[in-house]
C-alpha cells in the first residue's frame, strides 16, 4: 500500500513546527509498511490533486497567508473538487482561515478559497494558550496549542470538538468550539504540531485515507503509542491541574 500527500507551500506556512504533522503521519505510514510519497507544492507549481490522497496546509503569518491565498485561488476549483469528492485535507491556522469564504487581514477583507462555509473575523487581542478539546474523531482529547488573532465562524458544518480546558479559547472565544470537521477536512487552530502529540488523530487521518484508496477491507496494524499517550496525558494533567489552580485563587479571593 502507499500513499500520496502533497505538503502545500512548506516554505511560507510552516509555524510552530506544523512541518512536524508531514513527519508524523510519514512515520506512522512506516512503521505499518505503508510506503508515503510527500509532494511539496510551491508558489507557481501547477497544482494537479488527482492522484492525491491527503493535502496538508500549514500556519503562517498574515504576511505569507495572502501570498498563499492568490496561489491557491487559482487552484480553488481543483480544491474544491477534491474536497466534494471526499478527499482528505488537515488545515492548520492560517491554512485553516484559508479554506473559508474570506478573512480580515487588518482593515483588508481578503477572499479565501470558499471550500468550507466558514468565515474569520479579526478581533481585539490574540487567543493564546494550550488547550483541550473532546473530540468525535477520536477516543482521547485533542491538545495543542493556539495563537490566533483571528474569530473563526462556522456556517453550514460542524465544529472539530469542543474546547474543555479553562483558558482555551478555540474558533472565536466565544462558543466554546474549536476547529471544523467537513466531509474528511479537518480545520483547526493548534499547532504543537498536532499529530506527534495526538496520535488518534494522525491514526485518523491515514485511515480515512487509505478507505477512499482501498477500500475498508484493509490491514492497518495496531501501534505501541505508549509513549505518545502519556505525552497526551501529561498536557491533559497540565490543563486540569490549571483549572484546580484557578478555582483555588478564585475561592481564595472571595474569603
């Protein structure tokens, strides 16, 4: 079995170590016998997803993210093709933002790709922090980390899962969600990078992908994810123990 994924526009969205999610999901493809092909999609490469089975997008500035947006508006029918057909796409940040309808870049309203309904405003301040989320996809909660200045609003699909950590902020601080699941499109707001400290995730993704390839009747072995779950589990400790705190200073000060 093998795999094809294409890693849009590595040099320009590449924050907070999202490049780490292309390794992840190569190594778990190894550890299984899967061989993996990773294409590297550059500004000016013609974009062709036909033989593609998950498109990876990363994070990066306000700066790189209109650079990348006129790159991918030329390619935004082949992306939505691909998308309505099933294909599988993870969206981190600012590569998230990109597949909504528009985002304010300062005063500028700047036209995203339009494959999901989903819009992001900007707000006052950013929205910084670990944070934890419950998640259909997946057995374990979902942890990273999130740096947005942007308020993302989701239309016509669902949210990725729903932020239980105080202090998370998620989509836009206000609805208590994070992220959106479409079809087999995953957008979110957390780096870390995601998929090394969210294995069930990754797991998640290889084996949609693998189902639109070879059908559901295929081998996809178990894996030793010991010391990736405790690295999940220590964050969620992290998280917890800052609610314990918090409420602590909080009784404390109404003494």
């Amino acid at each position: 079995m093998e795999l094809c994924i294409a890693h849009l526009f590595p040099e320009l969205l590449n924050l907070y170590g999202d490049g780490g999610n292309i390794i992840c999901m190569q190594k778990r493809c190894e550890w299984r016998d899967i061989s993996v092909q990773v294409n590297p999609v550059h500004c000016g490469d013609k974009v062709d997803f036909t033989h593609t089975d998950i498109i990876f997008v990363g994070g990066g500035t306000d700066r790189e993210q209109k650079i990348v947006c006129g790159e991918l508006l030329a390619a935004k029918q082949q992306l939505r093709d691909y998308v309505e057909a099933g294909g599988v796409l993870l969206a981190v940040c600012g590569g998230y933002q990109l597949l909504g309808h528009n985002y304010l870049l300062g005063n500028e309203l700047v036209e995203g790709v339009g494959v999901i309904d989903l819009k992001t405003e900007r707000g006052e301040g950013r929205l910084i922090g670990n944070v934890m989320i419950e998640s259909a996809i997946c057995e374990m909660p979902i942890v990273g980390y999130e740096n947005h200045g942007g308020r993302t609003y989701l239309g016509d699909c669902e949210p990725l899962g729903k932020v239980t950590s105080a202090g998370g902020y998620g989509n836009n601080g206000q609805d208590g969600y994070e992220g959106v699941h479409y079809k087999n499109v995953i957008g979110t707001y957390l780096h870390g990078p995601l998929l090394p400290k969210n294995p069930q995730v990754c797991d998640y993704l290889l084996k949609t992908a693998l189902s639109r390839r070879y059908g559901s009747d295929f081998a996809f072995p178990e894996l030793d994810d010991t010391v990736e779950n405790e690295a999940n589990l220590y964050m969620q400790e992290r998280l917890r123990d800052n609610v314990v705190n918090k409420m602590q200073v909080s009784a404390r000060g109404k003494s």
